[in-house]
C-alpha cells in the first residue's frame, strides 16, 4: 500500500478559513486504505442523517436504540441500558418520554413484583416500523453507488468486526465478570 507523505498534505491552515475546516482536513488528509478516516466520514453523515430523520422521535437516535433494544425483548431496564449502551439514568428519562408520547408502557412483571416490563404499545410498533424504514433510506443513500452484493457484504464484516469489538470490550458486564473471577481472594 502506498501511502503519501505529509509533504504532500496541505497545511491545516489552508483548511481553516473552509466553512467546513474539519472536513475539507479530513478529506485533504485521506488516504488509500485509512479506515479511520473512512469510518469516521460514514459515521459522522450517518449520525447527521438519522438525527434529521428521527427529529421527531422523543430522545432522537439514543430513543430509537432503546425503542429496537424493546423491540428485541429486553425484559427489564437494567436489561435496556446494557443492550442499548446507555446509562441506566439515561434510560430512565428516555422511557418516561417515550411513555409519555405513548410509545412505550411500564407493565408489572409476572415474576417479580418489584419490576417493571417495558413493551411497545400498538403506536409504539406502527412508529419504530416508520423509524427503520427512515434509516434504511439513510443507508441506502450512504451506500448509494455500491452493488447490493458489497453492500451485503460490507454490512456483514462490520456486524463481524462489531460483534468481536462488543464481546471483548472491556465495558461489557462479561468481560468485568472474567476478570474479577480471575482476581485473588
């Protein structure tokens, strides 16, 4: 792989007076097989994109992750933040906006008096329905361009590599449990 210099890189303060900067230095500096770059590109227009298009969902995109993590069947709310990669006050707040737009209800669980079973509500189904297809336009404008089987493709590896990425991260509730087993005492 070749790889230019920073020679031949214009200096960042040909960028600064861009109404852009960050972007026109990001696109200045890329390179051939810069994942960084790329992935941060992709995820700054995704990000961009799905703001727009769940502008109005209560709690944007964070609200969508708990309303799919919902979806999915996480029981609880501890259950909720873990899936979601919120924190559970955070999750606390966005529930109650969600119950609050009817989207969501609080119901009490059968095996245990104490919690709470969060469920989507008929509306809450008919929305997030509306929010996937939003986000599929989203990801179908992000790969415009590509052949379906790259696309396919491309998706799979990143599910791959995120999936890894989440199974070895030291945040993750499993990975803490390893290693306090491997611990002394």
């Amino acid at each position: 792989m070749v790889r230019s210099t920073s020679a031949s890189r214009p200096p960042a303060s040909e960028a600064e007076g861009h109404p852009d900067a960050l972007v026109g230095a990001c696109a200045a500096q890329a390179e051939p097989g810069d994942l960084g770059w790329a992935l941060a590109v992709l995820l700054r227009a995704h990000a961009r994109s799905a703001d727009r298009v769940l502008q109005d969902l209560p709690g944007g995109a964070r609200a969508f992750r708990l309303l799919s993590a919902v979806e999915q069947g996480q029981p609880n709310q501890l259950a909720l933040a873990q899936a979601s990669g919120l924190d559970k006050t955070v999750v606390t707040y966005l529930l109650d906006d969600l119950a609050g737009a009817g989207l969501i209800e609080r119901r009490p669980d059968p095996n245990d008096r104490r919690a709470r079973r969060i469920v989507l509500t008929p509306a809450g189904v008919e929305r997030l329905a509306d929010f996937h297809t939003r986000l599929d336009r989203v990801e179908d404008h992000l790969f415009d361009g590509l052949p379906a089987a790259e696309v396919t493709e491309l998706r799979r590896l990143l599910q791959r590599a995120a999936g890894r990425v989440r199974e070895h991260d030291p945040t993750t509730c499993a990975h803490v449990a390893a290693l306090a087993a491997d611990l002394p005492g």
